[in-house]
C-alpha cells in the first residue's frame, strides 16, 4: 500500500471499489430476506429481479478489477452494513403490520441512493484517470441502478402503499 | 407505543422522521470538520454553505414534528453514522494527499443521497396521510438536498477531482 502522503486518486478509486463490491455482496445476501418478508407480490417481484441484476453488477465489478490487475476483494462497507440495518430493524418491528411494504420499499430505495452515489463517483473518477473500459462497465451498473430507483418509486407511489394509507 | 401489529404507516412516518432528525444533527456536527479539512476553498465554502441549509432543515423537522403535535426527537440512525465513518476514514486515511479532496466530495455525495431518498420517502408518506403541510416542508428541504447534490456534481466534474487527476 502506498505511503498515507504518496496516496493518489488511484488509490481512492481502488478503495471506492473494493467498498462498492463488499457492499453488493451483501446486498446480494440481504435481497432474498426481503423478498421472503414483502407481502406484496409485485414488491417480491421486483426485489427477486434485483436479485438477478445485483449477480450481474458483481460480475461488472470483477471486470473493473480485473482491468486494473488487481485481485477483486471486499472492503467493509460501515455505510451498507448500517442502511441494511435500519432495513432488518423495519423486518422485525413491521412484521404483520400494513406498513411492512412500505418500510421495505423506503430501505430498498436508500440502498439503491447509495448505489447510485458510488457508482456516480466511481465512473467519473473512471474518466478522470482515463480509464475508458471500467467507466463503461460501471455507468452501465449506473443506468441499471437508476432504473431500479425509478420502479421503486413507482411501486412506492401506486399499490404497495396505497394499501397501508387505506 | 403501538402495539406490533397495529403499527400503522403513521408510525411508519414518526420513525423515519426521528430517523432523519437524528441524521440532520449528526451531519451538522460533521460538516465543519469537512471544512476544516478540505483543500480546496470552493469545496470548503460549499460545505459551509451547507451547513446553514442543514440548520434550516432541522427546523423544518421541527415543524413537522409540531404538526403532529409530537415532541422533536431523534433515534439513532446506523445509517447514517455508517456513512459519516465512511467519510472520517477518507479525512484520516487521505489526510494530507492530492486526492483528499475528491474524496471528501464523494462521502459528502453519500450523504446528500441518503437524505435525498430519505426525503422522498417521508414527502410520499405523508402525502398520502393527507398531511399537506408537513409534505410541503419535506419537499421545500428535498428539492434543496437535490439542488446540493448537483453543485458537489458540478464541483466534482471540475476543478476539485482535476487537480487530483493531473
């Protein structure tokens, strides 16, 4: 590891990534228990679908550290391990209650924001260091976690919370 | 306290609310650290800036928490302490670097979007509640979260990550 003087932006790329793919990891883990306690079936639906784009995300992240020549490891993320938290929290205290749905759309959505914060970042520190290839791979990750935001909404806005405000 | 199962998405509402009542203060003592430690003055000023913008919002909770005739408190939020310890490590492990600075930004960016989906949540929440006064200061503070995350873009994308970069 280089000196703490000598550190380079480099090195909080390489950081920044190692963070991001210790966070999807988890994500990866955290997705089925929440699909498991949605009661809506369009909200387990769409928890089981990022399921099968967070294995791809993985992947993504494999290539960018494989472009860098370097080993593809975690780094713990104290960021996702606490937003994944707060989402456990809402499992066990809404269980059974109307507003589980809506409390687990809110915990998917600050984990999609906080997605879609170090994907930003990352991509364009990607460009900045010329890195053409891994900034392709990480904004396709970008629009894709950007779509899921939108969907969540959407549901946030339509069925699943409708019922619990009725 | 409600009962578990009877627990409505007006609990839902109050919850998140201490949550994000708890965050805002925690930001408000974090942001003068990351003044005091960023490099760039443009960096510097906007988190000063910043801060007077988290004051203003912490009243608005106030607010909110007046019109449900509730008192204004906070409970711990890991959210958001993960992502501040995120952004301490930057200051600690960075300290002193070229690339500080770019990632000061990028822990002041996760902050920015975890408020942001916070925010977006409880304006919905309490649209839908039917309370259109607390809705309309949720969104006053949102649209700024929003306005605060495209500056540090804008900041980012420029001179501050460049230095870094060249």
């Amino acid at each position: 590891m280089a000196a703490a003087k000598d550190k380079t932006l480099n090195d909080l790329f390489l950081d920044t990534l190692k963070d991001i793919y210790y966070a999807e990891k988890q994500i990866l883990k955290a997705l089925p228990k929440m699909a498991k306690a949605a009661s809506s079936d369009k909200l387990r639906a769409a928890f089981e679908k990022h399921e099968g784009e967070t294995e791809g995300q993985i992947e993504r992240l494999e290539q960018v550290f494989e472009l860098l020549d370097k080993p593809a490891r975690g780094k713990t993320c104290d960021a996702i391990m606490g937003i994944l938290d707060e989402g456990k929290e809402i499992m066990s205290e809404y269980k059974g209650t109307e507003a589980l749905d809506a409390g687990l759309l809110a915990a998917a959505q600050a984990v999609e924001h906080y997605e879609i914060s170090r994907y930003g970042t990352l991509k364009q520190w990607a460009t900045q260091l010329g890195m053409k290839d891994a900034a392709k791979l990480l904004d396709q990750t970008l629009q894709q976690e950007k779509n899921t935001d939108v969907s969540l909404t959407k549901l946030a806005e339509t069925a699943v919370n409708l019922a619990a405000a009725a």
